[in-house]
C-alpha cells in the first residue's frame, strides 16, 4: 500500500470514528426531564437493580430508595413511559454496535418504555398523582399490563379514574379495567360491585378482548 492509498484509508477511518461518534452523541443526548438521583446512583440504575432481584420481591434499601425518590421521580418516568417509541433510534443504535469493537451502553426504545413502567410500579402509591394520564394508556398493547399494576397498587384510590373506562368502546381497554377491578376487588367491596357491572355490560356487548394479565402477584 502506498503513502497515498494509506493517508486516503486513514481519512475515511477519521471519517467513520466522527459519523460514530455523532451517533453516539445524538442517541446518548440527555431529553426531557432530568433523571432524578439517590445516593449517587441514578434512578435508572435502581430500577435495572430492582428488576434483577424481582419488582415485587424487594429489599429495604431499594424500598428506602423509592421513598426518598417519592413523586419527584414521576416527570422524568413519566416522560421516559409515555414518549412515542422511535424505530429510528433502534436501528441506528443496530448501526453503531455492528461498528464498534467494544459495548457501549445504548439504551433501547422498548426498554425505556419498560424500565419507566417498573419505576412507576416501584413508587407505589407515589404514583398516585400519575392515575389521570396513565388511565389513557389502558388499550395500550406496549404499556397497559404496566399501568393495570400501577393502579392496582393503588386500591380504591384507582376507582375514580377506572370509572370512566367502563364505558369505554376499546375492548381491550374495557376488558383491562374489568381486571384490574377484580384485583383491587380482593380488598374492595365497591371495587367488586363496579367489577359485576362491567362484567354484565361486556356481557351484552361484542367479546372483550383478550385477556390482559398484569404483571403482578396474584
């Protein structure tokens, strides 16, 4: 190879490093609301620690972790669950490793989505002030078994926010909130009367829709 040919190599290497970069920059570029921290460890990394050990299997210190996190965590998780999933970013995240010879930690769209679902489950009842805008996100295929847990964390708090739903047209929607009353039923005697109502209206109607199961312990 020649000085030539090499010098001409070396630029389009130079080239290729800054396109990387750039794409790294651009997926990596912080959006929406700050991400809140707790001792020194960002909340996304408690819940990558809380799913490892299982959401609903969790030690003192992460339930110590949520509390101190409480309601100020719910506009960064908010925004992380509720943004529209962008294809492009997977694929150019697809580009960037099939160039790279080491890992970089380039987050997926689907995965934001479910590590903000699992926050939410993990604030508890912190979540609360989150009912109004989750409750659109019931007939959701990629966030609704998140939400029917958020809110069955909830109890009869979720009552108010469910009731308009069951007169919703989505079957799925509709057969989502006629679960998630059964749960809540468990402990609810309105809950229960609401679940019956329901039941009796879906009934009537076309098929609910399949069956959505939360993500929680029975």
């Amino acid at each position: 190879m020649n000085l030539s040919t090499r010098r001409a190599s070396i630029k389009k290497l130079v080239f290729l490093a800054g396109v990387v970069l750039l794409a790294v920059a651009l997926l990596m570029w912080p959006r929406g609301p700050k991400e809140p921290v707790y001792q020194g460890k960002a909340i996304t990394q408690w819940i990558n620690e809380a799913n490892d050990v299982g959401i609903f299997e969790q030690t003192d210190e992460m339930n110590a972790a949520m509390a101190a996190f409480g309601t100020n965590a719910l506009p960064f998780l908010l925004d992380e669950f509720t943004s529209s999933i962008a294809p492009w970013r997977d694929r150019l995240s697809r580009w960037i490793s099939d160039r790279l010879s080491f890992a970089v930690p380039l987050r997926r769209e689907e995965e934001r989505v479910s590590r903000a679902g699992r926050g939410l489950i993990l604030l508890g009842t912190n979540a609360a002030p989150a009912m109004p805008l989750l409750a659109r996100y019931l007939n959701d295929p990629r966030r609704d078994g998140f939400v029917v847990d958020v809110f069955a964390g909830q109890g009869e708090a979720a009552l108010p926010f469910l009731i308009p739903e069951m007169a919703a047209t989505n079957a799925v929607g509709a057969s989502n909130v006629w679960h998630l009353l059964q749960r809540i039923g468990r402990h609810s005697v309105r809950a229960r009367v609401f679940a019956d109502d329901l039941r009796r209206t879906l009934d009537r109607g076309p098929e609910p829709g399949r069956k959505i199961q939360g993500r929680a312990r029975p």
